[in-house]
C-alpha cells in the first residue's frame, strides 16, 4: 500500500483532474452564453470535452491503480533495471515433481557453466535434482548459483563444493558464480583434488590461472577470518535501508503539509520568507517527477529514466536545503508574536499557525539530516563492493553455525559487503 500517494497524491490528482474538467466546462458554458461559440460547433466542443473526459478518466484509473504494489512485480522490475542481480539455485537430495519440475529447464538453460572435469573428479554431494527461483525471478536474473553448504558433525560450516552436477549439467556456487562473472567467464578444469580457473582477467587487465586445492571428496576448505563476527566482514542492517525509505516520504509528506499552511499571513511581513512558495512548488513538482521517473524507469526497464529519478532526487535535497536556508520556524514564530500583540483577539491564531510551521520545519529539517548521514555512511560502506544480502535470524533458514561463534549472535536482517 502506497500510503503516502493515498494520504495526498490521489487528492491532488483528482483536485486537478476534476479543476481541468470545471474550467473547460465553464470556458464552454460562457462562451455559449456569449455567443462566442455557434449553435453549429457545438458537436465539435462536445466532441472536445469528452475526449478530455475520457483521458482524465484513464489517468486517474491508472493512478489510483499505484495505490496497491505488486511488490512480487516490484522486485522483479527493480532486478531487471539494475541489471547485476544473481538468484538462488537449491539442491534437492529427491527428484523434483509437478510444477518445480517444470523449473528445471531454465536452470539448465541460463544457469548452467561448462566446466571440463576429469573421470575422477567429484560431481558433487549426491544432490539429484536443482530447484531455480520461480519463474518471474529465475528469466530477468543476470545468473545464480547454489546456496547448499554441508555441515560438520560439530556443526560448523567448514568446507563447500564450488560446483556440483545435476542431470549432466554444472552449476556453480552461489558467490562462486558472480565472481566467475566478475573475472571473465574463463574456463574451469575440475579434477580430484583441484579447481584451476584458467586464463582468469583481474580488473585493471591481469590475467593469470588460479588453482584452488580441494579436500577428499572435492571440496574447498573455507579460511574463515581471525576475528569475531562483527570485525569479519561489513554489516548492515536492512533497517537502514527502510528507515530511508521512510525518511524520503516523510520528507515529502511534511514537504506537501507545509504547502497547505498558512504561510502567507508571515510572509506579506517579511520580504526574506518571499522565495519559500516558490522554493516549495518547486519542490512539489520534483517529487512529483521523480515519482513518475521511478515508475517509468521500472514498467519499461529504462537506465534514462532511472537517471533522471535520480537527478530528480538530488536536486530535492538541493530545494530542501534551500527551504531549510530560510530559518522560517524562527522567523514566524517572533512575527506570531509581533501580530498578536497588534491584534490581541487574533493571538491564539497566530499563534497555533506559527507552532504549527515550525514544528514542520523541525521534522523536515531531522529528517534531511537524517538521510543525508545515512545515505553517506551507505555509499562509503557499499561503493564498488560485492554485496550479499540475506537473512542471519536464528531458527530460520540458518541450521548451522560458523566458526565465529558457537551459537548465533544476530537476530535481524542484514546484508554484508
């Protein structure tokens, strides 16, 4: 549910739709009455103003329509814009049924790698059968790998296959896989106790073979770090990444409320508040457009569009600077004063409206300071990093431990880069 363009976009939609509608309706009523129109055009204005009936229509259906996500369709969207997004693979130790049978095609067709393994090579931990994500996620995703991992008797996860084979096809491991991509595609040759990646290309142009040794059943020993889990690798809790969301319709929420204050009983007494009407039209209409960039961008897989939601979004925050320049909380509230003592009946009023502006200004400016020491902190912790986003809650998906600790020590989404 898009709460915020429920609260307030549909209502600004549907004022100008129906004001478009009353002011053409008007202009032709008036232009009857005058005779500025002939009793032989008539046909054509009504043919006019039904055609402007009729679009008015279709716009706020499919308006009114981004009320309800699809977030299945979302997230499919998102993936194909972005464009290097990998899924899962899952083993399966029986063979598959019915529709998750039907699946196996599109693993062995967009997922599988060639690798030439030798006669004695290990093919893997037995697994018989290879479940793709559905079908939605498994067409638009860049590649995928398998999330199986085998667990010591002590529970631990030590060791991993990097490729296992099912129905005569290889698939590789989950970030196996990506970084295969990352370095090239370059061929693998497996054997018993070795993975060689052959003519490997290092960014910055190097190109070298890499031999990783195995274990006796084919397998690569993991080299855990020697620290705890909180100095291992970069974590970051998925709260972060909905507390910005929130952030950005809050800023746009509190935006439009200050929109429909009363501002202009302070600003005919102060010349310096004279830009904050235009700054926040201006503001108004760039939310606005980067709503529908986002929209475009994702319904039609457009890297334009994208980018113009992102222009959109920095020169927000450029406006919202500008608002926030103004010190207005301040500056009305002293002119509240000033008008009540002048006109004591009316105090109250200016006063509470004077409250009401400030307290605005106050959120919106936490807010935007909010977002700007997260967005920072983000963009220094994922830039140019390979990311891996899943869950670490106990008793969910995880069934074994890793060498950091005996037990799990985090209970919250996270993503590590």
């Amino acid at each position: 549910m898009d709460s915020l363009y429920l609260n307030q976009g549909l209502e600004n939609d549907l004022n100008r739709s129906f004001s478009e509608i009353d002011a053409t309706a008007n202009e032709i009523f008036s232009s009857l009455q005058n005779g500025r129109i002939r009793v032989s055009d008539i046909s054509d204005y009504k043919n006019l103003y039904s055609a402007l009936v009729n679009r008015e229509h279709k716009e706020l259906y499919e308006r009114a329509r981004r009320v309800i996500r699809d977030n299945d369709l979302f997230l499919v969207q998102a993936i194909e814009l972005a464009g290097n997004r990998w899924s899962t693979l899952n083993l399966r130790e029986t063979p598959l049924v019915g529709e998750q049978a039907e699946r196996r095609p599109i693993a062995e067709k967009r997922f599988s790698y060639l690798v030439k393994a030798s006669e004695d090579a290990y093919k893997g931990a037995g697994f018989v059968d290879i479940l793709p994500a559905l079908p939605l996620f498994s067409q638009i995703s860049k590649g995928a790998g398998f999330t199986n991992v085998e667990i010591d008797k002590d529970g631990v996860r030590r060791r991993v296959y990097l490729a296992q084979n099912i129905f005569d096809r290889w698939y590789l491991q989950l970030s196996f896989a990506p970084l295969i991509d990352v370095l090239g595609r370059p061929e693998i040759h497996l054997s018993k106790n070795k993975l060689s990646i052959k003519q490997t290309r290092f960014p910055g142009g190097k190109i070298k073979d890499i031999s990783i040794p195995l274990d006796q059943k084919g397998r690569m020993m993991l080299n855990w770090p020697k620290e705890d889990y909180i100095g291992s690798y970069r974590h970051i809790s998925f709260s972060e990444f909905s507390l910005l969301n929130d952030l950005e319709n809050d800023l746009e929420y509190y935006s439009r409320a200050l929109s429909s204050a009363d501002l202009i009983t302070f600003i005919q007494f102060d010349s310096s508040l004279n830009r904050i009407p235009i700054v926040l039209g201006n503001l108004l209409e760039c939310f606005d457009a980067a709503y529908e960039a986002r929209n475009h961008a994702l319904e039609n897989i457009s890297n334009a569009s994208f980018a113009d939601y992102l222009s959109h979004k920095v020169h927000i925050l450029s406006l919202l600077w500008e608002l926030l320049s103004f010190n207005a909380g301040e500056k009305v509230t002293e002119l509240a004063l000033e008008l009540g003592a002048e006109h004591p009946e009316y105090a109250e009023q200016f006063k509470s409206e004077a409250d009401y502006i400030s307290q605005l200004i106050y959120v919106i400016d936490a807010n935007h300071k909010d977002k700007i020491r997260i967005s920072e902190s983000n963009d220094k912790i994922l830039r140019n990093k390979f990311v891996i986003v899943g869950r670490t809650d106990t008793g969910t998906t995880d069934y074994g431990a890793n060498p950091f600790y005996g037990k799990y020590k985090c209970r919250h989404s996270r993503c590590c880069a």
